[in-house]
C-alpha cells in the first residue's frame, strides 16, 4: 500500500495512514523507522496505530520534524530509540509529524469516512460511540470555530447519515474550552436515533500497554 501510493504521489509528498497493528503482521514486530525506509525511502511517511496512542515516522519524517538522538521526549509522551541511541521512528502518547503534514480539507476526505463507517457494517457492529469528534463547524458565536479543520463533527456526520445508511452514532464531543461550550446550544442526547450528542467535553481515560 505505501509503494503504491508514493507511485501515486511521486517523490516527496507526504504519506499518512491508520491502523497499523503488530499483532496482524507476520514478523509480530513494530514498524520502526527502517522498516518504512524501505518500503518509502523518497516519501515522509507517518502511520498511527490502531489503538491511535502511537505513530511511526521515517527517516525522511523524523528529519523534517526535528527528532533526532538528543531530542527530548514530548510531555507526559516517549520517542523510542535503538539500542545504538538513535530514534527508531516510534513515539508514543504524541504525534509529533501532524503539524508538518499538509492539511487536507474534508470534502477531500468524506469518502474514506463513509467507507470507514458502511465497513462497520461488515464486522456486525450497527451501533457505536465515536470518540473524537468536535463541534467546529457550528456557527461562530455558538461554539463553532473559523477554521473547523478536517475531522468529523456532530453536522458532518448527520449529513453522512442523512445521505447514506450508516450505523447509529453517539458522539463524544472533544472539550472545546469553556467560552464556546457554554455559547453551544445543545446538549447530550440531543439528535436523534441514528447520530446524537454523548459525552461533551469529558475526560476519557483509556489506552493500553501495546497502545
């Protein structure tokens, strides 16, 4: 998959992905920073593990973001290195690549976020909380943001859903800070059967050793 879309980018452009998992590869090792060299030498690569707690970066990554054998671990976060000292790609609790990679608009990728969602279907699952989502494009003034990014929102996904079956979405609502929470006017459980408000802005506790 990366070969391929480093062909399909050509030299230089960033790649990113999700879902990377040890357990499902036939070496049972983590990618590392040699194993994505590689595969994509000409490309800054960064891929996030499928528990989203761990990325993996390439040489090419790891040189544009600055990490090297010297750099200091990210608060409350570890950037791990190789018996010889040098960083083997992986950072854990912290993406240290995102702020480099070019930001893609969401009409770009509403595709892959419906595929994502109809493949749930696939697996038997027809109801599920989302953890991450925001509420930035609500109007500014009413908790919304300029610039609400790329990401999925309580209004991206009632579009989605109202265009397409999709299974039944409770959302958790990244805090937003307290002067755009308070001007929001709505509040958990409010939607309807198939998207609706969870969680607003509360502390999740989760992850895991292999995360």
């Amino acid at each position: 998959m990366l070969r391929a879309k480093a062909r399909e980018l050509g030299p230089g452009e960033w790649i990113t992905g999700y879902g990377w998992d040890e357990a499902q590869l036939a070496e049972k090792h983590n990618l590392t920073r040699q194993d994505l060299d590689v595969t994509t030498p000409d490309n800054p690569v960064v891929l996030t593990r499928a528990g989203g707690h761990s990325v993996v970066g390439n040489s090419l990554a790891l040189k544009i973001a600055g990490i090297d054998r010297k750099t200091p671990d990210p608060k409350a976060a570890l950037i791990e290195h190789t018996s010889d000292g040098e960083p083997n790609g992986i950072v854990r609790e912290n993406d240290p690549f995102g702020t480099h990679v070019p930001r893609e608009k969401f009409e770009a990728l509403r595709a892959s976020y419906v595929s994502a969602l109809k493949h749930l279907f696939e697996l038997g699952i027809t109801s599920f909380e989302s953890a991450t989502t925001t509420i930035n494009d609500e109007p500014v003034g009413q908790g919304g943001i300029a610039d609400p990014g790329s990401g999925l929102t309580f209004q991206r996904f009632q579009a989605i859903a109202a265009e397409t079956d999709i299974p039944r979405a409770t959302l958790y609502i990244s805090y937003p800070g307290p002067e755009r929470l308070k001007a929001y006017p709505h509040h958990s459980g409010y939607g309807d059967e198939k998207v609706r408000l969870g969680p607003i802005g509360e502390n999740l506790v989760d992850g895991g050793p292999s995360d």
